[in-house]
C-alpha cells in the first residue's frame, strides 16, 4: 500500500484517484477548487461520468479516499504525486502548460522526501523537462524526486471501465526505482497481465498525441469515405465493418458520425500539428483529418437544409448537446455548430440532452431546453439526432411523427433504422448510408 497524491479533481484526476485508491492505496485527491472539493467531501460528483460515483463513495468509505484544497499536506504526505490539471488548447493551437506549471512550483516548494513525480494531463513533449526544472528551482531542501510521465488513455462515457481494464500502462522513466515504484500503484493490473510499458519520458508523451492523433485519424478517413458512400449508393457500416475485419485495420473507431468533439481529438491534434510545426517536420496527415472534421461538422447542417429548405421561422428539435452519449461534456461538439449555424438562419431551437442541458446552457442560453425527448420534439418541423444515447435509439418512431409537425429527421450517428423510418413515412438522412444501399 503506497500513499498518493493527485493533484487535479477533473474527470482524468477523480477518475485515477479513485481507481488507484480501489487499487488499495491511500490517495489524496487535492484541488484549489474549493467549491469542487465541498461537493466531493459531501459524497457529489461534479460530473458526470457512469460508474464514478460508487467508485468513489467505495474508496471513501474505506478509508482509502480523501479530498482537500490543501495541496501542500497532499503532497508532503504521499510519495507518489500525480499531476492530473488541465492543458487547454492555446490561441496558437499548442496546449497552455500553465496549470502545469504552477501545481510544479507548488510541489517543488513542498517536496520534503524523495518522491516520483508523474504527470498524466496530456502535455507537449518536452513538459517533462520543464517540469523537472521549475521543481529544482523551487526546492527548498536538498530533498530528490524522479520524473515521470504516464499518459492516461480514458474516453469520457467509459472512463471508470478504461481505467480499471486498460489495454496498456505506458510509464515514461529512466529511473529503475521509479518504474518499480509506478508498477507497484499499477500492481493488480500488472499481475493480471496488463502490458506495462517502459519508455522514456519523451517517448511517453508522443505515444498519448500519436494515439489521439491516430484515432481522430480514422474517423476523418471513415466519415470521408461516408460521403464517397452517399454519392456512389455504397453502405458505410458495411464498409467499415468489412474492412474492420482485416486484423491490421479493426473496426473500432470507424464509426462514422457528425465530426469528433470532445476536450481531447480536437485540441491533442492542433498541438501535435503545432509542436511538429516547431520542429520543421509537416503534419500533413493530421492536418487533413482536422480540416475533414471541422468540415463533417458543417456536413450535418447542409444535410439538414437539404432536407428542410430554409431554416428561418423553423422550429428544430435538437437530441443530444454533449460531444458523444454518456458524458455531460460539449466542448467541441457537433451540436454547438449545428445549433449556431441554425440560431443564425433565423430557426428556433428545442434541445434535449438526457445529461448536458445545463453545460450547453453556457454556449447558448436562448434556446428552449427541454426535460425529455418527446418534449424536445413535439411541434417541430425537423429533428437532429446528434448523439447515440439509447433512449434515442429505441425511440418510438410512431409517437416522434405524431409529435412532430412535420416528420422530418437527420441522423448524425447512423442509429434509427432506415426501413422503419421509411414505413413511417419519415423524410430522412444519416451518414453514409443512402437509400440506394438499403437491402
Ligand atoms: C479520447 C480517447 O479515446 C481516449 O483514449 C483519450 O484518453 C482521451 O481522448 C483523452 O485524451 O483524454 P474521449 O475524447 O473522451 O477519449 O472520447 P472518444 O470516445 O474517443 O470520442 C471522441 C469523439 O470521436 C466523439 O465526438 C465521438 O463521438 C467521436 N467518434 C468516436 C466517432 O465519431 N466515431 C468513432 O468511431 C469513435
């Protein structure tokens, strides 16, 4: 049982502090957010993520879970300190390290014992130097730490799931002793055969933006190809799922959709194109998948007017805000375009989201927000699905017409079936899959 430190209460620092306190060590979760704190010493979780809740209560209960504003007993009491704050995306495109930076001065004038020191925000390669450094400049003993870099891979909706079962551990170190100290906090996955890698720290720190990269990647490729699709009357999921099966492609990722949002595809792809820009190496392959996004995302709304004619005096039921199910999260989502694009052509919004109404609230505030679907949808000339919650999915096609005022529908995530649409007498698109390839 090692003690730990984690400095940040977002979803990736709440995330790993109760999944490595449900490991069996003591961790103490430390914020300057005092408000964030209040709620989590109350047994509330400030977001929402499925699975989170009973992880933490769990571990509070045990003894093993405590949270705090104060972030020098934190990290004086631990001997493993994870640095887990955010790194938005800069105006230049490059993640902003400041957060970064301060938790590192405020560890180095807190280090009283030789500690491992490992950062898990996705930061630009090279941050683990800078770390280091402003840790030295600020000690004020002649206490040691060694530095490491763990990238997280967790997708917000499945975070608990993807911590506690994870493909892979990546701990970037050079020190023998801080690579066994990390594999020990990691111990019950490590003896359950979950690959532990070693690398360095730079290393570490370009496998997070490579794979994010890589990703986003294939779902500009497959949303792509859905626009191939729709023209030359091919099935997309046949496509995808077909090439899927080819061991070296795999399916996973190729789902097409309405353009990747989120805090990470968007932002980790800018600064991977930005840090290479700085070494005089292009990025010519991530560039595309970003312009292909940022274009999929204007795709819907032309989808949608093709449907609709002119949106101004429409009344539009918009179903899902968040980037994807599961999460209240809507930075960067399809949704903030489809629902600017449609303010600005004079449309009226109902929206609906079964957990980020009042996240989207903040981007728009004048549009109607609605408790259920069916109220989002009712009196509507069009409806968008723009996320693949379940309830959308088994939505019961003969009340949506009955709601609507007229039974128009665009499907951003492929997830209403296209024979029952058509038997309801539904005027609809999707993604990739035109009439022509329906069997
Ligand atoms: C992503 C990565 O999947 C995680 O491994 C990583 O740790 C995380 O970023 C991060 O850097 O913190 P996340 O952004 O939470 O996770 O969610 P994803 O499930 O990856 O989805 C990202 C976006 O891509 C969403 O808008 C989603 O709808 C879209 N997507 C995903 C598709 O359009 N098609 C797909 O096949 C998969």
């Amino acid at each position: 049982m090692r003690n730990i430190a984690i400095i940040g209460t977002g979803y990736v620092g709440l995330v790993s502090g109760s999944g490595i306190s449900d490991f069996g060590h003591n961790v103490i979760c430390a914020d300057i957010n005092e408000d964030k704190i209040k709620l989590l010493n109350k047994g509330q979780i400030p977001i929402y993520e499925p699975g989170l809740e009973e992880l933490v209560l769990r571990n509070v209960q045990a003894n093993r879970l405590s949270f705090t504003t104060n972030l020098k007993e934190a990290i004086q009491k631990s001997e493993v300190v994870f640095i887990a704050v955010g790194t938005p995306q800069s105006e230049n495109g490059e993640a902003d390290i400041s957060a970064v930076n301060a938790v590192a001065k405020t560890i180095g004038e807190n280090l009283n014992n030789k500690k491992v020191i490992c950062t898990k925000s996705t930061v630009p390669i090279g941050t683990g130097e800078i770390v280091s450094g402003i840790i030295n400049e600020n000690k004020s003993t002649e206490a040691e730490f060694e530095y490491v870099s763990n990238p997280e891979f967790l997708r917000e909706g499945s975070a608990v799931k993807d911590f506690l079962w994870p493909d892979r551990i990546v701990i970037g170190s050079e020190s023998e002793w801080a690579f066994e100290i990390m594999k020990d906090v990691y111990r019950p996955l490590y003896i359950n055969d979950t690959p532990i890698v070693n690398t360095t720290v730079e290393t570490a720190e370009l496998i997070k933006y490579a794979s994010n990269a890589f990703l986003s990647l294939k779902i500009s490729y497959i949303n792509e190809i859905s626009a191939l699709c729709e023209k030359v009357g091919a099935d997309v999921h046949v496509v995808a799922k077909t090439m899927g099966s080819d061991g070296r492609i795999s399916p996973k990722f190729l789902h097409p959709g309405p353009g990747f949002g989120g805090s990470c595809f968007p932002k980790d792809t800018s600064a991977l194109v930005s840090m290479a820009q700085n070494k005089n190496v292009p990025m010519r392959t991530i560039q595309a998948a970003i312009e292909t996004n940022v274009h999929q995302k204007k795709r819907m709304v032309i989808k949608l007017h093709a449907l609709t004619g002119d949106f101004s005096g429409l009344t539009i039921g918009i179903l899902g805000l968040a980037f994807k199910s599961k999460t209240d999260d809507v930075r960067e989502s399809a949704s903030l375009e489809m629902v600017g694009s449609l303010l600005k052509a004079g449309a009226q919004i109902k929206a609906y989201d079964p957990e980020a109404n009042t996240s989207f609230t903040e981007f728009f505030p004048e549009i109607t927000y609605c408790k259920t679907w069916e109220e989002a949808v009712k009196n509507t000339d069009a409806v968008a699905v723009m996320t693949e919650w379940n309830e959308f999915r088994t939505m019961d096609l003969k009340k949506l017409k009955y709601l609507m005022k007229s039974p128009i529908i665009l499907d951003t995530r492929n997830i209403l079936s296209r024979k029952e649409l058509q038997k309801n007498g539904f005027s609809f698109d999707n993604v990739g899959r035109p009439m022509a390839s329906m069997q």
